[in-house]
C-alpha cells in the first residue's frame, strides 16, 4: 500500500485552487467576458424624414429599431447607406453611430446620410431641380460584436426625395406714395412664384430689397399662405426709408421709368417632406409709378 505525503497532496491540492482562480485571466475572459454571439440581430426601418433642408442640401434621417437577442449588450459603431433610383445608384455614405442595444433589448437609431441637390440632380439623367425622386436605400450597420469578428445587419427603405428650389420673386412695379428727400413711402406689388413640383406652405419671407441699385430697406411677410406646384401670388408690401441716408437721389426717382431691383434673403417653408429654409436672390427691372 502506497502511502500519501501529507505536505505533497496540501501542495497539490493549493495548486489545483490557484489554477481554478486564474482561469478566466489565462483564457483571455472567456469565462466572465463577451461571448461569441448565438442569435444574429435584427433591424427594422421605423421612419424617414429630412433635416437641415437648405437650397444647398438636407440630412436624410432613417430611425431603425434594433432588436438584440443575445444575452450580451451589442454597441453599433458603424453605418453605410446607398440610395439607388430605378436601380441606378446615385448617392452612398458612410456614418459613425454611438449607441449599445441591451442585452435581450430593443434600441432605436438614427443613421445620417448627408444629402447635396445639385449631385443628385446631377447624377441621375433627365432629374433637375424643383422635382422629387423616387429611391430605395440599402442600409448596413456594423458592430465589432464579439472576438469572432463583426456582426452585419442589413435594412431596405425606400421614399421620395425632394431637390427643392426656393420660391421666384418679381418686382411687377413700385407705387410711390411719398417722395422727398428726407423721407419717401412706396408700396411694392410682389408676385410670388412656386417653381417646385410639390406644394409649398409660405411661412415667411424676409430680404433685403434694392431700388435703383441701392439698399433701402428690409421687408418681413409671414404667413403668406399655400402655393400649389407653379402657381403664384401677389403681395402688397410697404416700405419706408429716407432717401439721402440711402443715397439714393431724388431726382433718379422718375414716374414711368424702369430702374433695377433685386431682393436677396431667405424664405422659411413648410412642405409634407418637412421644414425648408431656402435662401434667394431676385433681381430683374421694374416700373416706377
């Protein structure tokens, strides 16, 4: 019969317990870390809308709902989006995302996809400004999920795509009411035009005006009301200014002579695709009256 070493098998016995203890750190965390993921996770497209509309460009904001089914949180690094018309794409982008999905969870995220009019328009034939484009969007976001490399969802959405122009200007004629030279009174008669193919809600007009060649006055419309695709309508706005502060002489004022105007400033719109703030810049020769 073999006899135990009692300090040999106490030896033993404490190596046993400290390789136990030191498992997980040996194994890279395997034990307590992130595990591989079981169920692949999956997306939904929630909404479309635009952001920022400017005559230059907007933001394209697609809301997409993850779903996360694993017992681990998944943090979302990445997106990239195409838009495509008719099967032609036109656009592609790629953007950061900051957010983690619980484990076992639901989040909603935002992906941005910067938008420029005038390469859109550019790159799809027979598509010019003032019109809408039809496009579908494959979307893909990405995490570095786990140590068994990255995890791809893909989502589709498709809408229609606005390339706005901002509302047309015309001074029709200027009807002098007072005119001295330390003060003068005009009413201008403004025919607004919509240029786009869609309607257009007229929130407010602000711009400075010029009579003459010279700067005299800022006006402010609001709510100037619905304009249908290509119609228009006329405003009736009073202005006053001191023509010697302007130096805009007098005698260049003549009843029945056309003199140049120009109005430059930014229309504030509401559309069905959202706010729009477009700025303009008119100009043309109208009578003087």
């Amino acid at each position: 019969m073999v006899r135990r070493d009692p300090v040999i098998w106490l030896r033993l016995d404490a190596a046993l317990m400290l390789l136990t203890l030191m498992l997980p750190t040996i194994t890279g965390g395997c034990v307590t870390g992130t595990a591989v993921m079981q169920r692949t996770p999956t997306v939904r497209h929630v909404a479309t809308r635009l952001a920022n509309t400017s005559l230059e460009g907007a933001d394209l904001l697609f809301d997409v709902e993850m779903h996360n089914p694993n017992p681990q949180p998944l943090p979302f690094t990445s997106a990239s989006c195409t838009l495509a018309n008719g099967g032609q794409p036109f656009l592609s982008a790629t953007s950061r995302l900051a957010g983690t999905v619980p484990a076992g969870g639901v989040q909603t995220v935002t992906v941005t996809v910067p938008v420029v009019f005038e390469q859109v328009a550019s790159a799809l034939p027979g598509i010019r400004r003032g019109t809408t484009v039809r496009y579908q969007a494959s979307l893909t976001l990405e995490s570095a999920a786990s140590a068994a490399g990255s995890v791809i969802v893909p989502v589709e959405a498709e809408g229609e795509l606005p390339l706005p122009l901002a509302p047309r200007l015309e001074l029709d004629d200027v009807q002098w009411q007072t005119l001295a030279a330390d003060r003068a009174e005009a009413q201008l008669h403004v025919r607004v035009r919509n240029p786009n193919q869609f309607p257009i809600d007229l929130g407010e007009i602000s711009s400075r005006v010029w009579l003459g060649g010279r700067a005299v006055a800022m006006i402010d419309q609001t709510d100037v009301g619905s304009l249908q695709p290509g119609a228009e309508a006329t405003l009736d706005i009073a202005i006053a200014f001191v023509p010697d502060e302007v130096r805009l002489p007098v005698v260049q004022v003549v009843r029945g002579r056309r003199e140049p105007y120009r109005f430059r400033g930014v229309c504030e719109l509401n559309t069905s695709f959202g706010k729009m703030s477009l700025s303009f810049d008119d100009s043309g020769s109208t009578l003087f009256r």
